[in-house]
C-alpha cells in the first residue's frame, strides 16, 4: 500500500481517540475547562455510565458568542498564541483539543455566556459539524452536555466495561478534583442520585469527608513540613486506619511545572493516573 496523507476527518477521528479513552476522559476535560475558567461552582451529573449522558456546568467566565464555533475547532485555544507561552503554561489544558476531540465522537451541546455579553449562546455540534446555533438565556458561565457517546464507533465501546465500572472512573475524577480544588464547590449527580458534594470553602478535612465520609476525616492526621523550597502537606491516617487498595492513595504536586513529571519513581509506582492543577500535577 502506497504511503499518502490521510484525510482530515480520519485524522480528527484518530486524534480524538487519543483524547477520550472512555467516558471518565470527557467528564476529566470539562471539568478542568471549568477550572480553567476560573469556576468556583461546577455540577457534574451523568447517566448509562457516561455513554448516555454527561453534564457539566460551571460558573466561571464563559466563553464570548463570537469564539463560541470557534472553541470547537481543533488548536483552538486562549491559553497559547506564541511559542513563548509553552513555558509559562498555568493552566490545566492548553492545547485546545477537548471540545472538538469529544464533539467527534458524540453530539454536544453547549450553552455559554460571558460576563460582557447581554445574553447567552446555544451551539449543538454532532459528528464535529454545527447543527444548531441560536441566542438563550442563563447567567455567566458554560454547560455542555454531551449525550451518545461512541454511539459511531463500535470498535471503541467494545473496550469499555460495565455501566457501573464506567460510573466508579467518573465518580473517581470528580473526587480527585474535589480534593485537589478544595476552594471549589463540587456537586455530582450519577444515575439520577446525588453522590458527592463539597462546601467550597477550601478545607481538605471538609472535601475528604464530603468523599469518604465524616467519621474518616475526622481521624486523619494533618502534615505539614517545609524545606525550602519544598513544602509537604496534607493528611495522612492512623495505624488504625488501613486499606488494601492503593486507589485511596491521592498525590497533589503544587507549582512544580513540568518538572513535576520527573516524580520519583518509588512515588510513580503508587499511582495510577495524573493530571495539572495550573503548574500541578495531581497523582492518585
């Protein structure tokens, strides 16, 4: 077979594969677009394991009607504009691929309006092309739900498991979250059911118990120690307290940069998964 570029939209159809493994991988990107937009409220809510449904609303600054298509064309970010800027990265995502990798493979809808808009902006996108775009009203920030999930693509749910082992890789997004952003104020809705709330007010001790429950939070042991310039912090349990997962385990990197990938790696071998808070990086 002859060596040839491949089309674009094979090329959109592979990229977005990359992006969204699973359903926990688009509720993981919409909820660090939130952040990223400065939100202090986000509502996550999800249905069928995440193939079926998956919302998240925020109340941060919303994106502009103008840029509303844009957003969801690939490289389309606010965050970069010059080679520069890749050193001076604070923000969870840059790259601009979420919405148009995740609008690929599912039909989304968005609704968003920004602080100096008079009223907001509705786009539905399906199989990466707009279907609908029209004026509706809500206050400042952005919603996007995202509903038929791989719906096209049979090869890539045949690799997903059960509704309930899909459900417990979202519910673990959302809470490593909300422990890594105890300042903002999380509520999770699975299958119809209220399954995690946070206060928002920036104690780890309340967003530990609003995830593994009062009586548990109250026998952590809070660790505090400096060496500059390091800083430990956080909680740890007593003897008493013991697991036989390493999933309880939850490592937050604060203002590391990128050097934050070069983690030891007796500390890599307990985690599983990673992702940035600004110059963080947070391993669970």
């Amino acid at each position: 077979m002859p060596i040839k570029v491949l089309p674009r939209e094979v090329i959109s159809k592979i990229a977005a594969g990359e992006v969204i493994e699973r359903p926990a991988s688009v509720v993981k990107e919409l909820i660090e677009n939130s952040l990223d937009a400065g939100a202090t409220q986000i509502w996550i809510e999800a249905q069928g394991g995440g193939l079926k449904f998956i919302k998240v609303a925020d109340n941060g600054s919303g994106i502009p009607a103008a840029d509303v298509e844009i957003a969801f064309q690939r490289y389309a970010t606010s965050k970069v504009s010059k080679l520069d800027d890749l050193g001076k990265i604070s923000t969870l995502g840059f790259r601009g691929e979420a919405l148009p990798s995740i609008a690929t493979v599912a039909q989304v809808e968005m609704l968003t309006k920004a602080e100096d808009d008079d009223t907001g902006t509705l786009i539905l996108v399906e199989n990466g092309h707009t279907t609908r775009k029209e004026k509706q009203s809500r206050p400042r920030g952005t919603s996007v739900t995202v509903r038929y999930l791989f719906r096209d693509f049979p090869a890539r749910l045949k690799f997903l498991k059960s509704t309930t082992t899909e459900n417990g890789h979202i519910a673990d997004v959302v809470s490593h979250y909300a422990m890594a952003f105890p300042e903002v104020k999380f509520h999770f809705v699975l299958e119809g059911r209220q399954v995690l709330s946070t206060s928002g007010n920036g104690d780890l001790r309340d967003a530990v118990a609003a995830i593994y429950g009062l009586d548990l939070a109250r026998q952590m042991i809070e660790i505090r120690e400096s060496d500059e310039p390091l800083l430990i912090f956080g909680m740890i349990s007593p003897p008493s307290i013991a697991r036989s997962s390493r999933s309880y385990l939850d490592f937050f990197v604060i203002d590391a940069g990128y050097a934050a990938i070069s983690l030891p790696a007796q500390l890599k071998r307990l985690t599983t998964a990673g992702f940035y808070r600004g110059n963080t990086l947070s391993l669970s």
